[in-house]
C-alpha cells in the first residue's frame, strides 16, 4: 500500500511516499481503507524534530476518515464509514497511508450527513474542545473564549460552545480578512487583534463580565492576554503553543480572581470521557448544529506541501490529504 513516510526528522525533505505492506489486524483493532487524513500541527512538530518520543521511519498522521474493511469481531460492521484518532503517526504508523489498523475504542460511526473529506479534520479538534470544556466545567450561559477563530481547536469550540448555549461564544484573530470571513461564515464575536486588543474586544462583548471559560490552544503571549480577561471564578485551559511555548503572567490575574489554570493532553483522557464526547460529537454534526469548516485538500503524495501550506499560510479551516 502507499504512504507518507518520515524517513528522518529533518524536515519536510524527509517525508517520502513509499510503498509498505498492509497492515494485518490483531485483536481490538478494525482494519480501515483510509479516504481521508488530516492534517495537523503535531505532524510538522515531529518532522521537525520536536517530538523526542517519535521515532523514524515512521508514517505520520494522527486522524482520518474511511471504511471498514475487517471488523475483526467488533461492533462495527463491514464496510461502515468512520472517523478515528490516536498516537497513530507518533509510537506507530499512522493516517498518511491507505489502510490502518485502527484500535476499535478510538473509532466513531460518521453521520450521513458529514462526508469523509469533513470527517477527517473532526477527531483531534472536536474531542479535545469537547473535554476540555468538560473538565472547565462548562455549562450553558456560560461566557467563553478560545483564540484564533481559523485555527482548529478555536474553531472547535467555538461551534461547540455556541451549540451548547453559551451566552458568549467569543474568538480572535490576527487577520482582518480572517475576521471579515468569520463574520460571513456566522461567526459574530470574533475580536480582530489588528484593531483592537484582546482585553477590549472581551469586555465589549460580554459588557465588562469577561469570560468564565479560555481554552486556548495557541500560547505565548495569548495566554496571558486571555488569562486577564478571566471573569470571578473563571477558569483557563492550556492545550497548544502554536504561538510559543513560553508566556509570561500576571498572577494577580489568578489570585483576585480566585480564578485556575490548568492543562489538557487528550491521549491522557479515560475511555469513558471518550465515549461520552464522541456520542456527544455525533449528535451535533448529525443535527447540523457544529459543521467542520476545511480550507483546502491535497494529495496523499503532496503532504508536505499540505504541511507547509498549514504553517505558512495559516489558513482559515483544516488541511486534509484525499487518498
């Protein structure tokens, strides 16, 4: 079969499309013929050298989306469409490739409604918004921010959160034309740093309360700018640093606030968290209300452009390789 394979970790040079057995079916695992994979940061950290457990060769590719070919005594049935993520592509071979032995407690059915270019681009985002606004104790009526409206786990809950009945569901971004295009997609409380300050844009929306709820997945200097923006008792969650892995606080921002701040790492989540976020997930693509935004879809043999493209331009949705 063929995949995307990361021969070293020395950049995009070393991810070669080759051609490698496929995969045989053990227990607890379905086989899936793969259709779709995304793309993610996580990708481009381990090409880079940036992920010390990795180790090369190794396919990348951490989510996807296809069918059942063996369902090897599972729930599933043959030929079922579904969607899936894990430490595929990190401790083993992963989505880049056409089939995958895929661990049967980390696949979700995909609703009809959702095709599997989509589906491909929902795992990692919407399972980690989902439980990181279970484990800040989200409820409706809450006010929430998550920065970067284009970025994936932004995105994510802010469709979430505004689904669930958040009296606020607010982002940013950095680019005015992001801001024009959130705003005709239907996304109305998104702060547009080139004009106006994250701390402003916050205390006009919500009419100075602030946010209850930050899950942020970008870092550097973002953290602390959402951290200041915690209402009493509010609580703040860091996941990513696509922006930097260094941020300096005002820990006033904690103490007069009687507010938190706390991690998130998905893979470290129990079973039953999953379970009950993946059902949770299904419900609302299959009601229309959350619909995966992509911006643009790439061959299988073209991923590291398809990686390039994420880093360096940013785009406003996910990067899915068609395959």
């Amino acid at each position: 079969m063929r995949a995307m394979r990361a021969e070293g970790f020395r950049g995009y040079q070393d991810l070669k499309l080759v051609d490698i057995p496929k995969p045989h079916v053990s227990d607890g695992r379905v086989l899936v013929k793969i259709n779709a994979a995304g793309v993610t940061p996580l990708e481009h950290t381990i090409l880079s050298g940036g992920y010390p457990r990795a180790k090369a060769p190794l396919v990348l590719g951490s989510e996807g989306a296809g069918v059942v070919e063996d369902a090897n005594s599972s729930d599933f049935s043959p030929g079922a469409r579904v969607m899936f993520t894990g430490l595929y592509g990190v401790s083993e071979d992963g989505a880049y490739s056409e089939y995958l032995a895929v661990r049967k407690e980390t696949l979700s059915l995909i609703p009809a409604n959702i095709d599997d270019v989509s589906a491909a681009g929902i795992p990692v985002a919407y399972l980690t918004a989902h439980m990181a606004l279970t484990l800040s104790g989200f409820q409706a009526g809450k006010t929430v921010l998550s920065p970067a409206i284009g970025g994936s786990v932004g995105n994510a809950v802010t469709q979430l959160v505004r689904a669930m009945g958040a009296r606020h569901a607010m982002s940013t971004t950095t680019s005015h034309a992001k801001a024009q295009q959130a705003k005709t997609l239907g996304f109305d409380e998104v702060i547009d740093l080139s004009i106006e300050k994250l701390g402003e844009g916050v205390r006009r929306i919500t009419g100075g309360y602030g946010s209850d709820v930050v899950i942020d997945a970008i870092g550097g200097d973002i953290l602390s700018e959402a951290l200041g923006t915690l209402a009493i008792g509010g609580s703040l969650t860091t996941l990513g640093y696509s922006a930097g892995r260094k941020s300096t606080i005002d820990v006033t921002d904690l103490i007069w606030k009687r507010a938190n701040i706390k991690s998130f790492s998905l893979f470290a989540q129990p079973p039953e968290m999953w379970s009950t976020a993946w059902a949770s997930i299904f419900k609302l693509l299959a009601s229309g209300a959350i619909k995966p935004i992509v911006a643009r879809t790439f061959a299988l043999e073209d991923a590291a452009d398809a990686l390039r493209y994420q880093i360096e331009s940013r785009p406003f949705g996910r990067i899915v390789l068609k395959i």
